[in-house]
C-alpha cells in the first residue's frame, strides 16, 4: 500500500494555514476503513467483512425507482420528506409494533439512518454533555457523539450473558451530564438483541434520571428469537425516545440512503430544522422507492430473512466446531466469536487470516476496547462462501500457532498501526 | 415437526436438490437423524417425487428446439379432454401438458432436435389424434427465465469488501 507523497507540503514557500477543527481532526479514522484498504488489494478473498445485505434491491423496488426517474420525478421534495411515505411509515410501525407517531409532525425522512443519529445527537447535546454508549457498538456512535460536542461514556457488555445491556451498568455511569443513552438492538457487531424487560428497566432509568433515549433500530427486521421492541412504544419512553430506522437493512437498500427518525414534536421539529438547513431532503427517487417497498415488498423481505436464519443457524454452528466460541446472535447479520482459543488478539487474528487462509474479517477492537478477544463476521454471504470460509478458518484455527510463527510470512502489509483506536470510546 | 419447519426444509430442497441433511439440520437448527427421516417419508410418500438438475444445454453446446403446441380439442362426454391429454403425454418428447382456459385447450412443451423434427411430430402424431381440431405452434426463440430460474448472468457483487 503505498501513499501518494505529499509534495505540496515540501515545497519551499508554502505558508502554512491554520489549524483546522481539532475534534475530527484528533479523531482516528475507522479501523473499518484501514482493514478494507488492504482486502480489496488481494485476491480470492472471502469476504465476511460486509456490513450490508449480499441481496440486491427486490426487483419491484428497483423497478419503481426506474419508474420515477422515467416519469421525471427528479426534484426535492418537502423537507419533511414526502407525507405519502411518512404515512405509511407511520402506520407501518403502528401495525407492527404499536407505535404512535404522527405522520405530520413527528416523522423525518432521512438520508439513512446516519443522518437521523446526527441530527438526533445535535438537537439534543449541548457542549459537555454526556451520552453513555454500550461497548462494543458501532463504529459510527461514539464519532457522531463527539462531532455533535458531547462526550461518549462507555458501557461494558458481555458475550457471556450474549451482550445483554444491563440497568444496574447504566446506572452506575450515569452522572449529572448524562443527557442520552445511545444504543442499537439488534446490535451491530455483536447480533444481540435486548429483552423487551431489559428495555423497560432502561427507559425506567431515563426518566428517573431525565436523559433521552437514542434507539437505533434499522436491523428491527432481522429478528429472528423473539419479537423486536419499538422504545417509543414502552410506558414512559415515547417524549423522550428518538427511534431511527430505515429501508438499508430490511429491504436491502444501503446504497439509496433513506432511512427515517420518529421521535415527539418538539424533538422532530428541531432535528427537522438541522435537516432543511443542511440536507434540504432525502433524495426523492429513494422516497418513492421505499414507499414501493412498504407497500409491497413485505413477501420479500419475509424471504431474504428467512435465508438470514437459515445462514446464521449454519454460520453460528460452523464457528463453535471450529473452537471460535459463539453465543447466539438473535438479530442482524453477524457473529460476533470469541477468538480466544487461537491466543490472539484480534487485530492480529484478523490480519493472520486475511494473509493466511485470505478471509476478511473484522477485528472487535474496531468496536471499541471491549470489543477485544472477538471478531465480526457477517453471515450475509453466499451460503457455498460461507462453508469455504469455515473451512478456510478451521484450517486457520487447526495450525498450532508456533507453526503460524515460524513460517516466516511476516505479513507484507501492516494494517495494525491505529486499528481500531479511539473507537468507541 | 411443525409445518413451518417442514416447509422450510422442502424450500431448501427446491432450491438445491444437492443440500445433504447434515446441512439442512444446520440450516434449520433440527437434529440431522430427524431430517433424514423426514426426507425418506417424503420419498416413500411422493411428495418429494425426485430430485433434477437444471442444466443449460445451449451453453453446454447442445442444440435444442422447444416449441410451444396450443390445442385445440373437441370433449367427449365422461372424460372431457383427459384421454386426448393422456395420448399426448405419453410420448417421451412432449415436455408438459396443460389444460388451459381461453380458446385453446391444451398447452404443450414440446421438444425435438430440429425444427422440422418437432413439425413432423405436430404434423403426423399430434395433429391426428382424434377430436383434435387444430393446433397453432410457437417455436421458442430464447429462453430468458424458466421455472425461476434466470438464464442470464447473475447480477455481480458490488459491496466494498469491508464497510461497516
């Protein structure tokens, strides 16, 4: 991997500028990024490094955006995002879960749902405040956190009880900044999903505390033990509950980028005056897309679902005959092993597999500290991949590690250097 | 075993004849010794009638000409158009048998060689049979999906190998 040299910086008489913001700039790059600089580089790699469905759009979601395009259907559209979407968003949670949010005045439409976590974020923090963040999580929590001023307090789960977010831990973080709880179930990279209890022992705890409650839910649809929980629809949770969710995951549109925030007035008005100054709206085409996929996209994602299960019952079993230990993932896409048994830590086991048996996974440590000791694999791979790929690692396991030691193939590209520093916390 | 379950399991099946039950077990999350029973009763009781593979033979290099056969039949009085169906089915080079709506009777699948194979055989087999009134015949030009399965190239991978 070789970098362009930055001659510009040598060249004699240049007049150096000012320092430019010291919060993104001290903030570390993704260890996400760094990994897939050097899988993209090799061949014959399997990759179970993905964080987005193996599907593609359901042919009928494709087809209406092509649709749109074709009938010129190519401006903005209302801040808000269209009302003919936010209605059937609404009605979608309400059928589903019981939610209750108006369409009018309490539903945004998002470019994804990393708009919809910025602007929750940026409405509701002011400089200092405090957001506690399950540990690990996803990569983009504890950045968004600290762009939007406030200050990310880590709180430790455990594969052991399946990453299960437990009240008293929040509750010992808690201090008098405390202004959010950010959290996503089911959980991107561990798969866990949390007790409909263990959410209203949270929401308890908001409101004797009086913080707001950030509920990432994209992954709501790929459940599979159990039902999924709407926060906002738990007693007490609903005026202080901002739920963010989207079509990326459920109907296989990450690249579309539309995604939607429900949360109570007040707190929607705010976040919509963030989006209308700086988004303007989420793309049209994307808009009348996702209506296509709320009307008639349900048998669609009943099957692509249903393949998910089907992957992860065979992944999740494949992974503990190997000896990467693995508690069940009841939701997402993802096992989240513990690579204990190869006494590695897991950038280097992630590193040693990429050059050795060429399979792409991503360290936990790029989750965050307590991410350490596991590895994220994503099932939404090719089921004949996926059977490759367990045997690619067995062998990676199989082969004591001296031997790994003594072979001499010091990797020829370091990817450690800052890998998943900083993330998380 | 609940009929979910069951159906799951057929489902793989359809999609690949080859999925041992090991494999299945591991997909569904039932015991293996349990799915291989249940796959045997399904043999013995034909609701699994056999396994097939689908092959595309014009890539193989194979030339094959399928045509389309609608039917026109007059019924007869006690078994209507299943006789004339019956004596068209049975020859081995009739793929499928439909009884159709609208004005034509029966569809056939017809497969041959050659066209003037498969013309022969409407011209001096099915043409002839009795109470068979006309046939209008369709030759099958190309063939882009058949019975769900796609004969184009599948659509590439573009997912980034590592995104979050």
């Amino acid at each position: 991997m070789t970098r362009p040299e930055k001659r510009e910086d040598a060249s004699p008489g240049r007049r150096p500028c000012k320092p430019l913001n010291t919060v993104i700039a001290n903030c570390p790059p993704s260890g996400i990024r760094r990994f897939f600089d050097i899988a993209q580089q090799m061949e014959n790699v399997i990759s179970l490094g993905v964080g987005e469905p193996d599907f593609v759009t359901p042919w009928r979601i494709r087809e209406a955006g092509i649709w749109s395009l074709e009938r010129g259907y190519t401006t903005y559209t209302s801040n808000s995002g269209l009302l003919d979407l936010r209605q059937r968003i609404c009605a979608h949670l309400n059928r589903r879960y019981g939610a209750d949010y108006d369409p009018v005045s309490e539903c945004l439409i998002t470019v994804g749902v990393s708009e919809g976590l910025d602007l929750a974020l940026r409405v509701v923090l002011n400089p200092g405040d405090e957001v506690l963040v399950p540990e690990p999580c996803y990569v983009s929590y504890a950045p968004c956190v600290e762009f939007a001023g406030g200050v990310v307090v880590p709180v430790k789960t455990d594969a052991c009880d399946g990453f299960r977010l437990h009240a008293e831990r929040v509750a010992a973080a808690i201090t008098p900044r405390t202004k959010a709880l950010l959290f996503g179930s089911p959980a991107n990279p561990t798969g866990a999903t949390q007790s409909r209890a263990d959410l209203q022992a949270l929401v308890d705890l908001a409101v004797a505390h009086d913080f707001y409650l950030i509920s990432d839910e994209i992954y709501d649809r790929l459940t599979y033990v159990g039902q999924h929980t709407c926060l906002g629809t738990l007693p007490g949770a609903r005026e202080r509950t901002v739920v963010l969710n989207g079509f990326s995951k459920a109907y296989a549109m990450t690249g579309w980028r539309v995604g939607y925030v429900c949360a109570p007035e007040p707190i929607t008005t705010l976040m919509t005056r963030v989006h209308q100054y700086t988004m303007l709206c989420a793309s049209h085409l994307a808009q009348l897309a996702a209506i296509e996929a709320l009307d008639n996209a349900e048998p669609d994602v009943e099957e692509m679902v249903a393949d998910y299960d089907r992957r992860r019952r065979f992944f999740v079993q494949g992974l503990n005959r190997i000896g990467l230990d693995c508690y069940e993932p009841r939701g997402a896409f993802y096992a989240f092993p513990s690579i204990r048994r190869s006494g590695m830590r897991s950038e280097e086991f992630a590193e040693r597999l990429l050059m050795e048996e060429r399979v792409a996974v991503v360290p936990g440590s790029a989750f965050g500290p307590s991410g350490e000791g596991h590895v994220r694999c994503s099932y939404a791979t090719a089921l004949p991949l996926l059977e490759e790929a367990l045997e690619r690692m067995g062998r990676f396991m199989r082969r004591p590690a001296p031997d790994r030691l003594d072979k001499g193939e010091a990797p020829a590209l370091r990817i450690s250097s800052g890998l998943g520093a900083g993330q998380g916390a | 075993m609940t009929t979910q379950k069951m159906r799951e399991i057929l489902k793989i099946l359809e999609r690949d004849a080859h999925a041992a039950p090991d494999q299945i077990a591991a997909l569904t999350g039932l015991p293996e010794e349990e799915v291989r029973r249940q796959i045997q009763a399904w043999e013995e009781s034909g609701i699994i009638r056999r396994y097939k593979t689908v092959i595309d033979w014009e890539k193989f290099g194979e030339e094959k000409v399928f045509a389309f056969i609608d039917v026109k039949v007059t019924p007869a009085r006690g078994v209507g158009f299943d006789d004339v169906a019956e004596r068209i089915y049975r020859y081995p080079e009739v793929h499928s048998v439909y009884l159709v709506s609208g004005t034509q009777d029966l569809r056939c699948v017809v497969e041959g060689r050659t066209i003037k194979e498969v013309a022969d055989f409407v011209a001096q087999k099915l043409a002839t049979i009795d109470r068979v009134n006309s046939t209008s015949t369709h030759f099958l030009l190309k063939k882009y999906k058949d019975d769900g399965d796609i004969f184009a190239e599948s659509e590439a991978d573009h997912r980034l190998m590592v995104t979050p």
